[in-house]
C-alpha cells in the first residue's frame, strides 16, 4: 500500500491535492477527487481511499465505497488471489475504525467469505455480528447463517445449530428420514435447544413420531423404544400421541405381537381420558384391520387345504375374538383410567362394580379393594360409608347374611370423617336385622350406638391426637329417630318414653319430637305426664320454635282443666304471654339500637349500619319492615349521594322482588336525579337492564330522556350559584339560604317551580334529594314520589293532593 502512495499525480489532479491538503478533515474534497477519477486505474483510486481513510477513519461512506470497490474487482478473480486476502484485511480494518455497529459491513463481509468458501471464517464473523449488533438488528444477520447451515460443505452441527428446524425439513425432503429422526431426537432432548422460530420441543414431537411410524425400515438401528418412552416421561401431556407411534412402528414392521403390547402398556398406564381415547381408538382400528387382512387372506387362497392338519382354520375366530373382547373390555379399561386420576372417587367405584353385576366374585373383589383403597378423608363424589354398605347388601342379596354383618362389623371400625355416615351405617345394619326377623339383634345394636362412650374411651382418643367420630355418635338424630321406631314397634310405652327422656337429656329433640311424645302419652290417657313433657318442652325451646308447643299445651290443656282449675289456666297463659312478649321484646329492642346507631355514626359510615339495619329487619319481621328502613334511609337518613343511590338501587331491588314494578322503576327515577351518566356508568346500565326486562317502549324512551337530562345537568353543573338571603329575595322560614338552580335538573324529577321557591345550594346529588323531599313537602312532587319514598302531603292541603 505504501508503492500505491508513490502514484505520480497529474497536472489534472492539482487543484483536488490542494482541497484535501488545504482541509484533509472535510469528506466533500475527498469525495470530488475520487469522483473526478472515476476512470484512474485501481491502484490510484486505492491510493485516494488509503489516504482518505487515514483522514477521516470513521467516515462509513468512505468505507463503503471503498469496500464495494474492492469487492467488484476480487469477485472476478479466483478465490486463491491475493486480491480476496487484502479484501478481507480491509474489512477488519474497517470493523477495528468503528465500522462494527452497522450491519452492512458486517454483511458485505460475511458474504465475500461465504463466496470464498471460508465457512469456518463465515461463521466465526456471523457471531461477532451478532454479538456486536443490537437484537433490533439481528434479522440482518440471520439469512446468511441460514445461507451457511445450506451450503452441501456445512458440517451437520453447524447446521443444527444455525437452524435446526430448516435443517430437519432439508433432510426430510431428501429423504434422509434416519438422519431427520436422529436430529429431531437430539434437538428435543439437548437442554440448551432454543428455537430460531420459537417451535418448543412439544411441537417438534409429531414430526418426530410421524418419521418413527411411517418409515420403520429408514430408521432401523435407531433406539424408537428409547426414545419414545423417554419422551412420553418427559413429555406426559402427549403420551396418547407416542404411545400410539411406537405401536404403529411395530406394526409397520410386521410385529404384530410387539404392538399389542404396546397398546395394552398403554392402556394401563394412561392417565387421561383423552390419551386413553387416542389409544383405544388406534388399538381398534388395528384389530379392524388385522381382522381384514386375515379375511382377505383366506379369501384369496385358492389351495385347498381344509384337510390339510396345517391349515390354520381358527385364525380369523381369533381376530374377530380379540376385537370382540376388546371392545368389551373398554368401560373397564375407561374406568381404571378415572381411579387412577383420583383413587378416592367413590362413585366411580360404584360405577366400576355396576360392571362387574354379572360376576359375583369380581364384583365383591371391586367392592373390598374399594374399600381398602379410598381414604375417608379424602373421598370425592358420594359418602364413603356407601361403598361399605353397598358391599353388605351384595352379601345380602346372595343369602349370606353371616358374611354382610361382618361387613358391617368392619365398616362401624372405619375411621369416618363424621359421624353421620357411621351412623348410616348402624341403621342400615338395624333395618338388615328387621328385614331378617331379628329385632332383638336390632335394638341391641342401636342401644349399643347411642349409649355415650366412657371418660377412657374419650381420654383415649383425646391422646391419639383429634376427637373420634365415635364420640359424637351418640348425639346422632338419625339413630335416636330409629331406636323410637324399634320402641315404638317393638317395645313397650315405658321403653318409648325413655328414649325421649334420653333425647331431653342429651338435647337432640325437636319441638315436633316433643310433641309427638305428649301425644304418645295422650293416647294412652296419661295426660299429667303429657302435661309435664309439655311443660319440659317450652322451657327446652324459646320463641318462635316453642310455639307449636304452647299451641298445643294450651289447647289440650284448657280442654282437659278450663273449667276445673281456671287459676292454673290463667297463669299458663300468663306465662305463654311473657314468653312470646320476650322474643319480641328482644327484636324491638335490637332494631331500635340500629336505629340509633344510624344517627349517631358519622355519615360516611352510616351506609353499613343501614345494610345491616335492612338484613335484621328483614329476618325479624320480613320485607315490608325493610321497607320502612329503606324509606328512612333515603329520606331522612342524612346519607351521602353514594349512599342514598345504593339503598335506593337495594330498594328498587326489593321492590322488583315483591312484584312492584312501577315502585321500583320510581326509585331509580329518584336516584337518577342526582346521579351523572359519565361519573357513575353502572348505575344507569342497571336501570338500563331493569327496563329491558321489565319495561316497555315508553318507559325505556323516558329512562333515555332522564339520561340525557342529567348529563346536560352535569354539563351545566356550573351554572348554580350561592346567594345570601338577601341576596336571594329573603330567607326561608327555617332560616335557610335560597338557591338560583338549573331548571333542567328540576325538570327531571318531574318538579317545574319558579325562582322564588328554589332550595339552597348543595353538591349536586344532596340538593337533589333536598329538593325532593322539599317539593314533596310542600305538596308539589309528583305523587309516584311521595309514595315511594314514603312522603306524606303536608295538612295544610286538601285530602285529595
């Protein structure tokens, strides 16, 4: 480069030498010179870049042009010349002077080495790109190291790892399917594998089953059994895909064997319904065809050899059986696949010896592994105390008596989770004895359940650590009810009655319980005794669950003593009154705490005790108690505009509940007034939908008007101004400030009023409702007003207003 410097310069070339010595820093000289010597042999032009560059060593149009140039003049010359080594040493001269950073460079170079056959070379500067360039720039560099993966000299490593999905795709449409299915196999099982494209390994799956199914004899030698049982423990999702590839890859080859087993292996191992489906469908299909094929074989034989001992004449019997059996087997094979999702579902245990009816032996085998499998704490879909019975009752049926109560026996040890199913248990046990003629057996049994268990018993299980279903077995209604049944059938009046003396004691009788024991008493004339369980009853229960019980003890009562001893019958009553007065004493009280409790509370939490206020109501007295809170609220509650629009919403509710429409509909009216379409959105698409549902055309078009009121109210809100009242005309009689107010919200609450009645000012929400309640009171809102919200006419109008 140095003799390239010794170029004699021409008298033409004068006058540019002087520019670019006079300012060597300036690109325009240097770029008029190599332009004017367009034509100069190539030495020369080198010479001029050399020179510029050395000037300016940043300038990338320099090092473009000059690179260009370089490039055109070796890509004539044999990859060998000594023209392609100064091209690539310019090129790391540029990389060095800070041409790094634009990917042009970068490309220019890698494709004058990918034309020299440097793919070594290529490929170590396809990196430094990428790892110079920024991400954004990436896709420049990309499609030379796709162009590198293929060219017929890239190694297959290099290529895999450049693109290995372009790769696979070049092998399979050359036919290569071993090598295809090799690379496929180590991309999916390379940790480190990151997709170009972003394909995960799942979906590399199919194309690696497809090339193992359908070319078995390609890929002989390959580990197929390996590889895809390894990936079906990888990859569970798809087992039902893999499976079904690595049976048709032994069918393809002829092992027919081989596949079944394959199938069956899967079979009893898949997990879901859905690899079960695939798998089953797939097994099927094979056994269709295997069963063709034997058809067609016997078919096309034109031998004779039906008397030959050879002769396979059981083969195609042997097909249609395998695929008879099959099919049967499948709500078997269907029903293993949901237990072992979830081994304590109880009903498809059920579901499972329901299949097995037919086979006594497998149907109690089904029910005793049922039984030993599922946990009770566990147990899903019905009670675990059914499997155990369902297992007696078999027993049962089969005449074996002997073996279901010792089924019984072992299900009252079951460690159950509540005490309802073992004392489902117990009375199942009890109505066996009773259908067998054995109530003796019967009572023992329930006497033996409700008895309590000792302190030893209770401290034993205390020590093991939580409290034994058995403890609680004795205050079980359910047993208590069948050990009266026994009693009342079996037993004699006094038993009877000690059952329900029991039951008072432990406190598991009802108010209907009771009644029925004075009844008992009754029927055979002992009516003192009747009296006194009466009497027992009403002091057990309080108001309102005893009043069917002083119904009836006053009823009988006055018909057995009204006459004979008045003063007892006085001072029952008195005691009935006082009891009754009670209860209700106690509701009147509670609501007038809430109700205090509403006035007191600051108004930003008033809202809450006012829910709570509706719910208690409600419970207490019903709806129309509801009403009246919901009605205070709203009027004289002194709630904030969120408030008031959320009992009035609650309200309107309550009201469509009741079959109120038109109330309803005025309630959201009402809140409308001052409630902002834009602000508060949810509120209008309820009435919105209250309309469509219960409305007509006319009221959803008036729903509409009020909607657009509103939002030009809000659009106006700017317009209300406070004066004095002075300033106003004079102060109302309350002393209270007088307002000047858009008419349009006046409009929308369906109130016209001159200027001289308007109301103070307020935010907007408070002076509406402040201006409801004034209009109604001096007689002017709308009368569907009044009544909603439980406005009365002021006296000094008419009746009729």
């Amino acid at each position: 480069m140095a003799a390239a410097m010794e170029i004699e310069v021409s008298a033409d070339d004068v006058a540019y030498e002087e520019d670019v010595l006079r300012d060597p820093f300036r690109l325009s000289g240097w770029l008029r010179y190599l332009s004017a010597r367009r034509a100069a042999p190539p030495a020369k032009r080198a010479a001029i870049y050399e020179r510029a560059l050395r000037a300016l060593p940043g300038s990338y149009k320099l090092w473009h042009a000059y690179l260009t140039e370089l490039g055109d003049a070796a890509r004539a010359l044999p990859v060998t010349h000594a023209a392609h080594a100064g091209l690539d040493a310019a090129f790391e001269r540029a990389l060095a002077a800070g041409m790094s950073r634009m990917p042009r460079v970068w490309h220019m170079y890698a494709s004058s080495l990918l034309h020299q056959r440097l793919l070594t070379r290529a490929r170590h500067v396809l990196d430094r790109a990428l790892r110079s360039l920024p991400v954004t720039q990436h896709h420049h560099v990309w499609p030379l190291h796709l162009r590198l993966a293929s060219l017929p000299d890239c190694p297959a490593p290099t290529a895999v790892r450049v693109h290995a999905e372009d790769f696979i795709a070049f092998l399979v449409s050359a036919g290569r399917w071993r090598d295809a299915a090799q690379h496929l196999a180590a991309a999916i099982d390379d940790e480190g594998f990151v997709s170009v494209k972003g394909t995960t390994k799942r979906q590399l799956l199919p194309d690696l089953c497809g090339l193992l199914a359908q070319h078995p004899e390609n890929v002989a030698g390959m580990p197929v059994d390996g590889i895809l049982r390894g990936s079906i423990r990888k990859f569970p999702e798809e087992a039902g895909v893999l499976w079904t590839s690595l049976a048709s890859h032994y069918a393809r080859r002829g092992l027919h064997g081989k596949a079944r087993d394959v199938f069956e292996e899967a079979m009893t191992t898949a997990t879901t319904v859905k690899d079960f489906r695939m798998v089953f469908d797939a097994y099927l299909h094979f056994e269709h065809a295997m069963a063709a094929a034997e058809l067609e074989l016997c078919q096309a034989d034109t031998v004779d050899v039906q008397d030959c001992w050879l002769a396979d004449r059981d083969s195609i019997d042997l097909a249609m059986a395998r695929l008879e059996r099959l099919l049967e087997r499948r709500p078997e094979l269907l029903n293993s696949v949901l237990l072992r999702q979830n081994p304590h579902d109880v009903q498809v245990w059920h579901e499972r010896a329901k299949i097995f009816h037919k086979d006594p032996a497998r149907h109690a085998a089904t029910y005793a592994e049922a039984v030993r499998t599922v946990d009770p704490a566990k147990a899903t879909g019905k009670p675990p105390h059914t499997l155990w019975l369902a297992l007696a009752k078999m027993y049962e049926d089969r005449g074996s008596v002997d073996c279901a109560r010792d089924v019984l026996h072992r299900a009252t040890q079951a460690n159950f989770t509540a005490a309802e199913h073992l004392a489902a248990v117990y009375c199942e046990w009890a109505n066996m004895e009773l259908r067998h003629q054995d109530p003796e057996r019967a009572i023992d049994l329930i006497r033996q359940a409700t008895t309590p268990p000792s302190i030893e018993a209770t401290t034993r299980a205390a020590a093991a650590g939580g409290e034994d279903v058995r403890a609680k077995l004795h205050r079980c209604l359910k047993l208590w009810l069948v050990y009266l049944d026994l009693m009342t059938t079996h037993g004699s009046l006094e038993s009877a009655c000690a059952v329900y003396d029991k039951m008072h004691d432990l406190g598991v009788i009802t108010p209907l319980l009771v009644l029925d024991h004075a009844s008992l008493l009754e029927q055979h004339s002992r009516f003192e005794d009747a009296f006194r369980v009466y009497k027992r009853g009403v002091r057990s229960f309080k108001h309102p669950h005893a009043d069917a019980i002083w119904e009836a003890y006053l009823t009988r009562f006055v018909q057995r003593h009204g006459k004979s001893r008045p003063e007892r019958v006085r001072d029952l009553f008195q005691a009935a009154i006082r009891e009754v007065r009670g209860g209700l004493g106690l509701a009147s009280r509670a609501m007038k705490v809430y109700e205090d409790a509403a006035n007191a509370v600051p108004a930003g939490d008033r809202l809450g005790v006012y829910e709570v206020y509706v719910a208690r109501a409600t419970e207490l007295y019903g709806l129309l108690k509801a009403r009246d809170v919901y009605q205070q609220a709203i009027v004289g509650g002194g709630l904030p505009d969120e408030g008031a629009r959320a009992m009035c919403v609650g309200f309107a509710d309550l009201e469509i509940v009741l079959g109120e429409v038109a109330r309803a509909r005025a309630l959201y009216a009402y809140a409308a007034a001052f409630t902002d379409p834009k602000v508060y959105p949810e509120f209008w698409k309820r009435w919105n939908d209250f309309e469509v549902l219960h409305g007509d055309e006319g009221t959803f078009r008036e729903m509409l008007r009020v909607k657009r009121t509103m939002a030009a109210c809000g659009r106006r809100g700017a317009d209300g101004v406070i004066l004095s009242g002075s300033e106003a005309g004079g102060a109302m009689d309350d002393g209270t400030t007088r307002v000047v107010a858009d008419p349009l919200v006046l409009v929308t609450i369906g109130v016209m009023v001159g200027a001289e009645d308007l109301l103070p000012v307020e935010p907007p929400g408070a002076f509406m409702r402040t201006c409801s309640r004034e209009m109604a009171c001096k007689g002017s809102a709308p009368s569907w007003l009044g009544s909603v919200l439980g406005l009365h006419p002021s006296p000094r109008l008419p009746p009729s207003a």
